[in-house]
C-alpha cells in the first residue's frame, strides 16, 4: 500500500516561516482530518504538497510511494496520483470543462499506455455530474467562470471523480456549501474511496463535514506544528475545550502573546 | 463582368461554404431578407477590397468569417431591420496588415461578435466599429488576440448615437503576450450620446496567469499543456461553431498555426 511520508517539513512563502517540522505518514486507506485555527498551516501544508511556486520548501522531505515529491513538477506529482481540492480553483476563461478534464484525463492515461475513448470519457463525465447534481451544461462552461462558491467545490469533486487519485486533499472543501450540497459532496468522496481506495486529507473548520466523512485519525495544527493528534473523539473534546486548551496543554504561546509579555517585561 | 465590382447574392436557408478569391476592389453579399442560415466565408483576399455584407430584413445569419491574403480590406456589415448577425471572425495573415471592420446597425437588429487575431512576429492594425445608428440595437463582441513577437494596435469602438433608445452594447477583450517583445493595443471604446442605453466594456491583458498555469499542472497537464490549452482557448469558439467537416478541414490548420502550431 502507498504512503505519502513527510519528514521534519519547514515551509516559508514570502520568508514567512509557516511550517516548523511536520512529521506525518498517509496511506492509501486512510482518512485523516486536519483542524486548527485560521493561519496555522494547513493550506500551506496542502500547497506545499502539491508544490505550489509561492511555497519554499526551507528543509525536510515529502515522498510517495518511495519517490520524492519534492523533486517533481505539480503536474508530475498529479500524475502519481496525488489531488489537491482547491479552497479558491482559478477561474480559466475561454477554456471548457470539458475539454480540461479530457486532456488532464488523457495525460493520467499516458503514463499508463491507457487510451481514453471520447464515448467513455463522455458517459463517465455526465454521469459524475449526474452524481453531483450539477447543471448539465457545466461540461461545456468554462472552467470556474461565473460559477458559485457551491459550484466550484463541486466542480473540484468532478475533476477528483473523474481524475481517481490515489490521495486527495480536500482544503475545506465545505465551506459555501449549504447542508444539502455538504452531503452530496461527501456521499460522492466516500464513494469514490469505498471503490479506490483513496487515502484523504480533509481540511475544514466545521464538525458537521466530518460527521459525513468518517475520519480515521485527526491531527491539530496549530503554529505550524503538529499540536496533537487523536481518534475522531479529538473533534468532541476541540468542540468543547476550544484549541486555546490545547496551546496550554502542550505549553504553545501564540507569537503575538509572546511579542506582547516581552514588550510588558521590558 | 466589371472587375472592379463582384456580386453574390445568398439566397439559400441551409449552411452554405463559400470560398473566395478576392482580387476584385468592391465586393458585395447580400443576403436576402427573412431567412436563417450559416454561412461559412474562407476569403483569400488578393487585392485591396471594400466588401459589403448586407443582411436583410429579418433574417437571422451566423457567419464564420476567416481571411487569409496578401492585401487590407475593409469589410462593411449592414444589418437592415429586425435582423440579427453572429460573426465569429479571424484574420489569419502571415505579414502585417491593416483591416477595418465597420457593423451598421438598424432599428431592432443585433449583433454577436467574436474576433481572434494573431500576431506572430508582424504588425496588425485596423479598426472595429460598431455603430447603433437607430433605436432598440443590441451589440456584444468579444476580441480575443494573441502577440508573440507582434504588435496589435486595434482601435474598438461602439458609438450609440443621439436620441437612440433601448439600446446596449458590450465589448470585452482579453489580450495574451507571449515574449516581452509582445505589444497589444486595444482598448475597448464606447461613445454613447444617448442616456436610454446600457453599455459596458472589459479589457484584461497581460501575460498568461501563472495561476492559471498551475491550476491546469496540479491536474496532471505539463507547462506546455496547460500554455497551450489556454492558447488554444482563444479559437475554441469559432471551431466549436464550425460543424461543416470541408471548411474545417481548411480553417483548422490556420487556426492551429496563427497560435503556434500547437
């Protein structure tokens, strides 16, 4: 079974140290959620994977299936398998979804000697959106223009479905979702893992998203660091307990504290 | 026949090719009133031209409009009453050149337009105008152009006239450079005298967004995938209107080489 391994990971975007020694293993079978305050590093974490320009990897390792992730382009590490569910997809005029997905889909199927007819293309891509209850005309639209926030996430679930990675990071995925579009989107990544086996890095900031998508292991970050790590009673304690407990427990101190108890002492 | 003056009147309601030397100085089309049809022009202009399209009454024309030559034209569209007009048009020279694109329109007509040029190491220069000359007239054009080592400079204008009413238009343009020896030119010009109207313009040029670029890599296209599907997104729309398999198999080629000949 593939691992995706990260050692002892630093990673600054503007000479901004973000992240300050993420230690984590991923197999293909798992599901791990990922919380923590806003700006603690999980998106970069999740950039930094799928090798983001604005993101300087300062020192550590990340590899798949024994080959170095950081060695490669995005679009080779893509092609290993690895997907990145965007919180904000760019928006590309002019280009259709269609005609993206096919060549992204054709390029996959390369590296395998796989030939992708159009009629298969076709059936499977109406019927992942079919799946997502999603406008039918939005094979023919242009990727993300004028589309809503719920139609954008579900427009990166498409391309997962239709892409089958073996490891998917979903970066809040949730959020501009209503109840009912949280569900459908859940229903199609749980199925999508009951069939391939994907291993899933879920980031979000709500419960609710996990109660759908069952996670195996949540892991907190807070301050770049891997502050904790537990089964999904984490979740209930973090509802109740907020993560400042978790600063205290392990004796994190926010660097504005910091900043200010110094200034204070002075 | 006068040399100087060539006729061709469009009668027929199906999709129709026509394909045409024009060594002629004035050539005209008419198309009659109160039909609907396609009509896919391949024009091979040999000399320089006037041409006018005139659209008759009421009829609802889409033209695809591809030029290739040698020599500068000045196509004159009039939309007579009630009519309406898709043009999707490229002008695929391979040295500089200097065409003009004047759209008259008449009470109740529309126009849809969409126009890509290339410029790969030449010049193009011209004008695109739009005039509203009566009340209820509807425009949107779109101008899609590419620069490698060219220079675009491409005057854009709709004019709404005094005491028009009920009427709108739309241009939007979206510019690529591909060196830093690319330039593009081409502002979006409207000219309303009239206050019962509604008009927008947009303009967005620049080099390909590396954002954009990356969002096609982390799907699994190359650097050279994603450039090139961005590029070919600029003649998408007038191929995906091209459902006649004997003009595409003629345009194509010229589409694929004015982006690179990817």
């Amino acid at each position: 079974m593939a691992k995706l391994i990260i050692k002892d990971l630093w990673a600054s975007v503007s000479g901004v140290t973000i992240l300050k020694g993420i230690n984590l293993e991923l197999s293909t079978d798992e599901t791990v959620a990922f919380i923590g305050p806003n700006g603690s590093g999980k998106s970069t974490l999740a950039y930094v994977i799928m090798g983001h320009p604005s993101y300087k990897v300062d020192r550590g390792e990340i590899t798949f299936d024994g080959k170095d992730l950081l060695k490669m382009t995005t679009d080779e590490r893509a092609r290993l398998g690895i997907f990145l569910c965007m919180q904000n997809p760019y928006e590309i005029n002019g280009v259709t979804n269609r005609d993206f997905i096919k060549e992204a889909l054709d390029k996959k199927e390369t590296n395998s000697n796989k030939i992708v007819s159009y009629y298969k293309f076709a059936t499977k891509l109406e019927k992942a959106i079919e799946d997502l209850k999603m406008d039918k005309d939005l094979a023919t639209r242009y990727v993300n223009e004028s589309f809503s926030g719920g139609e954008k996430k579900k427009n990166e679930i498409l391309q997962m479905k239709m892409l089958e990675p073996k490891i998917a990071i979903l970066d809040e995925i949730d959020s501009g979702l209503d109840v009912d579009a949280v569900k459908i989107v859940s229903d199609n990544v749980n199925e999508l893992k009951e069939k391939n086996g994907m291993g899933l890095m879920v980031i979000s900031h709500y419960r609710r998203l996990f109660e759908y998508i069952k996670p195996d292991r949540v892991i907190v970050i807070i301050n770049g660091v891997i502050a904790k790590e537990g089964d999904s009673t984490l979740l209930d304690y973090i509802d109740s307990n907020g993560f400042d407990s978790i600063k205290k427990e392990i004796g994190l101190v926010d660097e504005v504290t910091l900043l200010e108890t110094c200034a204070f002492k002075r | 026949m006068n040399n100087d003056l060539n006729v061709l009147n469009i009668k027929k309601e199906d999709n129709m090719v026509i394909i045409k030397d024009i060594s002629s100085k004035i050539f005209i089309f008419n198309v009659e009133k109160n039909i609907k049809s396609k009509i896919y022009l391949l024009l091979n202009i040999k000399e320089e031209s006037k041409i006018d399209l005139n659209i008759g009454d009421n009829s609802n024309i889409e033209i695809i409009l591809i030029s290739t030559g040698i020599k500068s034209f000045d196509l004159n569209i009039n939309l007579e009453p009630y009519s309406s007009l898709k043009l999707y048009s490229s002008d695929l020279y391979d040295a500089d050149s200097n065409n003009n694109k004047i759209i008259n329109l008449k009470d109740g007509s529309s126009f849809k337009g969409y126009e890509f040029l290339s410029a790969r190491g030449f010049n193009i220069s011209g004008v695109f105008h739009i005039n509203h000359n009566e009340s209820n007239t509807t425009s949107k054009s779109d101008f899609y152009y590419l620069s490698n080592k060219g220079e675009i400079n491409r005057e854009l204008s709709s004019i709404i006239k005094k005491g028009i009413k009920d009427s709108e238009a739309i241009e939007n343009v979206k510019g690529i450079l591909t060196s830093n020896d690319s330039k593009i030119d081409a502002k979006p010009v409207l000219i309303v005298d009239s206050l019962d109207v509604k008009a927008s313009h947009g303009c967005a040029i620049g080099t390909i967004d590396e954002n954009e670029i990356y969002y096609l890599m982390s799907r699994g296209l190359t650097r050279e995938d994603a450039q090139r599907i961005i590029s070919y997104s600029l003649i998408a729309p007038i191929l995906r209107e091209i459902d006649n398999l004997e003009f595409r198999e003629l345009v194509e080629p010229k589409l694929l080489s004015a982006i690179g000949g990817i």
